[in-house]
C-alpha cells in the first residue's frame, strides 16, 4: 500500500501516480471508454477523488470503480 506522501500538499509522487493510471487503464478497458472521452475524463476524476478521500489500495480502488 502506498502510504500518505504528498496529497496534504496536493501534489502526488511518482509511484502513486503510476497506481491510479493503474488503476485508470484497467477501468477504461473494461468499461470500453476512448481514452480522450467525458466519460474517460469523468472516470479519471472519480479514481483521484476517491484516493485523496483516502482510499490508497490498488485494488480497492479498483473494485469502487467497477461498482459505479
């Protein structure tokens, strides 16, 4: 898990910005999005809102998104 690092300050390190694209790239294959569409922009927005809310596991943040 990825701990606390830089969001207090609103900025992200590296190794969490390759978790949520992670995270993006999974989520925009299998919901079928194009990578340049509202409905991307909008699912990038949810997966960074929903880790500075404070859910920071990979796979957590997998399984909220996949429920919405």
């Amino acid at each position: 898990m990825i701990k606390d690092q830089a969001v207090p300050y609103g900025v992200l390190a590296p190794d969490e910005l390759a978790m949520l694209q992670r995270v993006f790239d999974t989520a925009l294959s299998r919901q079928g999005f194009a990578r340049n569409s509202v409905e991307a922009s909008l699912l990038a927005a949810t997966i960074i809102e929903l880790y500075v809310n404070g859910v920071r596991e990979e796979d957590r943040l997998r399984q909220m998104i996949v429920a919405r």
